[in-house]
C-alpha cells in the first residue's frame, strides 16, 4: 500500500499506482503485504477466534455489546451515509451487531479491520453487509479525515493512526475492561488479583482526543458449562501465559460466576 486512493470493485482495489488486492472468494480484502508482515499468520489465531465466537453467541457479552451499539448510533446521529470502522474487530461479534444497528436508522458503510485473516475470514462467513478486510490498524487503509466513528473493542489502538482517518467533527468509542472484569478468572490465575486500572487507560497521555462521554457496564454471568470456560479462557490473553496446573484446575471447573465490567468510552478530536 503505497497510501493512494485504492479503487474498490467487485473482484479487489486497485490504486493508481498498480497496487492491486484481490478479493477473497467469500468476500474480504486482504491489503497485508506478506514482506510487511511481522509474523506468517499475525493477530489472534483460528483456534482463539472459534472459542471467541462460541463465547460470544453464548450472550453473555450481549449488555455490554448494547452499550457499545448505542454509543456508535449515537455519535453518527443525524448524519447521512456514515462511515464507520471497527479497528481489530476479531471475528466480528461486534462489528455485526452495530452494522445492523446501523442500517436499521438509515444508509451506513461499516468496515471491520483486523490482522488475523483467520478472524476476518471467519467474519466474512458470517456477515456480508460490511466490508471486511485483513490490514493493520497501525496503517490503516483509510483516507485522512473519511471516517465518522473509529470503534475500537478491546483491541489495542493507535490514536495517531485514528486521528488522522476520523473526520474532525466524528468520534472515536473504544471499549475497554474496567476493573473487575472477568474478576473470578483472574483470581483463578494469579494468587494476588491485580484490578485492571480504575479509569480507561487507553488514551493515557493522548493529547488528540478529549473523552466526551463514559458508561461503565458490569454486571455478573455465571459460565456454566466446561467448554465455555474453556472458550472464556482461551479468548484472554491469560491463555498462554499460565501453567499446566492452572490449566488443568480451570479445565476441571463446571461453573465459573464472574464479573463483566466494561467502560464504553467516546472521544472527539482535540
Ligand atoms: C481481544 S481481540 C478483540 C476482538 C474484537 N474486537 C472483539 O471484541 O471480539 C483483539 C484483536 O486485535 C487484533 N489486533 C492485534 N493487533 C492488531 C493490529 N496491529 N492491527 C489490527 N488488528 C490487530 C487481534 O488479531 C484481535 O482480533
Ligand atoms: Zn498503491
């Protein structure tokens, strides 16, 4: 990507510069260069995606999807044809929901963003109503200034890269953990519980954006099947961090009740 306009058609895009992408057979962009790559397969892997999936349409992330649903419909209302993206939007769980959420107000273009083509694919399956596409948010593959919401869920973000594609007037809403989310399986992973940080860390010493509006969501689910926890579990990032004993202890669960708690954050540019 050399940074030029990419011309979007049925088959791929193409720039002016003769960059060209194909489009995959079920539906997605991919505009990684494999020499820009750090790794063979970068982001989140198929295994991690399918136990995200599976815990996902298990609802218990549905009061916490809603929130974040309502803050984008309310940073794009009563603007015609909004542009909206979702950076490191896995297999898609919330990208899905908001785009229809969006199309049920009005005409909206929803793009959703990730490293892991095995995520975008997955999402490409499922959902064919948004514009799918393997990319790095680090370089996002947008114009300066063309997006009306930039969305990011629990995903690292790259305020730099965000501000330069929202537009001056548009927002950026991120999703972030509050400090007691997913508290019991924490608690089964370390034997000090380290609360995650009290106020949204993400934008700590950002001077581009100003946070606008805040909605702390927490409220308890009780997992109570084996596979569920294990999805729980393998969908953080503690996963491959903890021993085989912890493994094991955690896999022998047949019922986990713990804390969601999420922030729903809006930014506007400073
Ligand atoms: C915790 S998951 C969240 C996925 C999704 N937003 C959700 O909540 O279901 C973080 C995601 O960020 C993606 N990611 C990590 N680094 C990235 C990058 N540099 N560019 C794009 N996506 C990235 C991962 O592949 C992964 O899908
Ligand atoms: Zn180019």
């Amino acid at each position: 990507m050399c940074g030029a306009a990419l011309e979007i058609r049925a088959g791929g895009a193409m720039c002016p510069n003769a960059h060209a992408f194909d489009r995959a057979r079920s539906g997605y962009l991919n505009l990684l260069l494999s020499n820009r790559k750090q790794s063979k397969e970068p982001g989140d892997s198929a295994a991690m995606m399918q136990s995200r999936r599976a815990f996902l349409q298990g609802g218990f992330y549905g009061p916490m999807a809603d929130a974040a649903t309502a803050a984008v419909v309310g940073a794009v209302r009563g603007r015609a044809a909004a542009h909206v993206a979702d950076l490191g939007c896995g297999e898609g769980f919330f990208t899905a929901r908001i785009q229809r959420a969006l199309a049920a107000q009005g005409s909206a273009t929803c793009y959703g963003i990730d490293i892991s083509r095995a995520g975008i694919k997955m999402a490409a399956a499922g959902e064919r109503t948004v514009d799918w596409v393997v990319a790095s948010l680090h370089r996002s593959p947008f114009l300066p200034r063309s997006l009306d919401v930039v969305l990011s869920v629990f995903a690292p973000i790259d305020a730099a890269d965000a501000r330069r594609i929202v537009r001056d007037d548009g927002a950026l809403v991120t999703v972030t953990p509050g400090p007691d989310h997913l508290d019991a399986l924490r608690a089964l992973i370390y034997t000090r519980v380290k609360p995650h940080p009290e106020t949204p860390a993400l934008m700590a010493g950002d001077t581009l954006f100003e946070q606008t509006a805040a909605t702390r969501v927490r409220y308890p689910i009780v997992v109570d099947t084996p596979p569920q926890i294990m999805n729980l579990l393998a969908m953080t990032p503690y996963y491959w961090n903890i021993s085989e004993a912890t493994r094991a202890r955690i896999e022998a669960l047949s019922r986990l009740e713990l804390t969601v708690d999420a922030y729903v954050s809006t930014f506007r540019p400073a």
